[in-house]
C-alpha cells in the first residue's frame, strides 16, 4: 500500500486545476492545491455559480445513492466523484450507502484517476474498513476497470450493483460515451443501475457564459459539456427512474439542499439514474 501511494503522489501535478480538486475546493474541502481555489476564485461573476453548482452536484450525489440503498442495492461502483472531504463526518458516499438496515454492509469501490485523490482516500479510508476500496481507474479506460482485480472480486457479480459514473465530462467523445454505457450494459448482474452525471451550458445565463467558458478553457481544457439532447442520447433504451434526466436539484429534492433551488439551470449539470441491464 505504502508502495501504491508512492506512485500516487510522484504522478501528482498541483500546478494545474482539476475536476475533482475544484468541486472539493467549491464546498470546502481540504483535497485540493491553490490552483483549484484559484480556478473557483478567478472570475467573481462565475465564482458563486461554480460554488453552488458544486453543492448541487454533491447533493444528487447524496440523494441518488441514499435512493439506490432504500431500494436495497448493497454495492456502488462510483467512478470519479473525487471523494470529496467537504461532506460532513459521517455523511461520505459510503456511509450514505450503509445507512439502511438492508444495506449496512454495503460495498463500495470508489475508482479515481487524480493521484491526490488516490492518495488521500487510500490512507484515510481503506485502513479504517474493510467495506471500501479505492482503486485507480479512467473512464475512458471502461474496459480496463472492467476487467480490475479489485472490481471482479470486491464485488458480487451475480448479485445487483449500482454504477454512479461522475466523470461524463472526461468522455469528450459522444461515441466513446455511448461505448462506456453500452459496456456497462453488457457486464453488470441484471437489476443493476446506473446514475451519471453531465455539465452543461443550457441554463447558464448568457452573461455568464464568457467568463465560464474562459474559466474552462484555462482550467480544465477537454472538459466535455453537452446540452440535454446529447445526453438524452446517450441514455437512449435506458429505463429511467423518475423524474427521469433533470436538473441535479431538481432529483427527487428532499429539501435539505437548498442550492440552486429557485434556478436549477445555474447548477451546471444534468443527472439521471437508470436500470440496467
């Protein structure tokens, strides 16, 4: 292990924001480098919106995977999501997954690409259960998470699995996207289910679309936005839970979060949960 976070923290690159480092900067958070803080803070007319669609984004996060428990899916795969250290103690993406008496024991496989983020989960949480792993892995990369040692035997592949896919926005491809759902499809036990998550322009107000545009560009170039056709196709043949694919605030509010409430549009990102196969 010791050996694995070596690796890690050599691959590490803190001059240049990303993805995972800004969300936890924006609600936080203490995984991140000055260049994340400065990428929320460069543009005061985007800060505030990077700042609540980052609480948005966690809030879906929270909810789809407290939802997917009381239905008594009992193992996540949740890809990119950064881990993000600015939820409360207790409240992780793993605790909310064992917070049912069905699911108490349930297993989640958290797979990262940032090596801080690698880092830092392997040495907080790994050591303190035996419920949790953290391996590294790219969505880009589907079939080799596919085909990971710790994914094929962490997890029971006969039995119904969730896959919470975070990271659409590295899949700047919409055929590399639609390959990473229908591998998806192809491999998880049936009565499975997918939630994903993608960034878009559409309720942006024009305003602000300059100064977020530039903010992308410098920080995070090949971050991939689509607007809700593209993601509609993307989940075409899926079978949807209601409400289907909405606004992050707008799926299946519990009215503990209260950001973005009034303009779900600022929040930057759709979000849908799926049955699969």
């Amino acid at each position: 292990m010791r050996q694995r976070a070596i690796r890690n923290l050599a691959n590490l690159d803190t001059a240049h924001a990303r993805i995972t480092r800004i969300l936890d900067a924006a609600t936080g958070g203490k995984n991140n480098f000055r260049a994340d803080r400065e990428a929320v803070n460069r543009y005061d007319v985007a800060a505030a919106v990077t700042t609540a669609a980052a609480r948005a984004v966690q809030g879906y996060l929270c909810r789809a995977v407290r939802h997917l428990a009381a239905e008594g899916v009992d193992q996540f795969m949740i890809v990119g999501s950064g881990v993000p250290s600015g939820l409360p103690p207790g409240g992780q993406l793993h605790d909310i997954a064992r917070d049912t008496p069905r699911t108490s024991c349930a297993r989640v496989v958290y797979i990262e690409s940032d090596p801080m983020v690698l880092a830092n989960a392997q040495a907080t949480i790994e050591p303190i259960t035996d419920l949790v792993r953290v391996v590294e892995g790219d969505i880009r990369q589907i079939d080799e998470i596919l085909d990971d040692r710790v994914v094929r035997t962490f997890a029971d592949w006969n039995r119904p699995m969730a896959w919470v896919v975070v990271s659409t926005h590295s899949l700047s491809d919409d055929e590399q996207a639609r390959y990473v759902v229908k591998r998806l499809r192809q491999s998880v036990p049936e009565r499975s289910f997918l939630a994903i998550l993608q960034t878009t322009f559409d309720g942006i107000p024009p305003e602000l679309l300059p100064a977020i545009n530039d903010l992308l560009a410098m920080t995070l170039p090949g971050h991939a936005v689509r607007s809700r056709d593209r993601v509609e196709a993307l989940l075409d043949g899926l079978d949807l839970l209601e409400p289907g694919l909405v606004w992050v605030p707008e799926w299946r509010p519990d009215g503990d979060d209260p950001h973005c409430a009034d303009q779900p549009g600022t929040s930057g990102n759709y979000g849908a949960v799926a049955r699969l196969p």
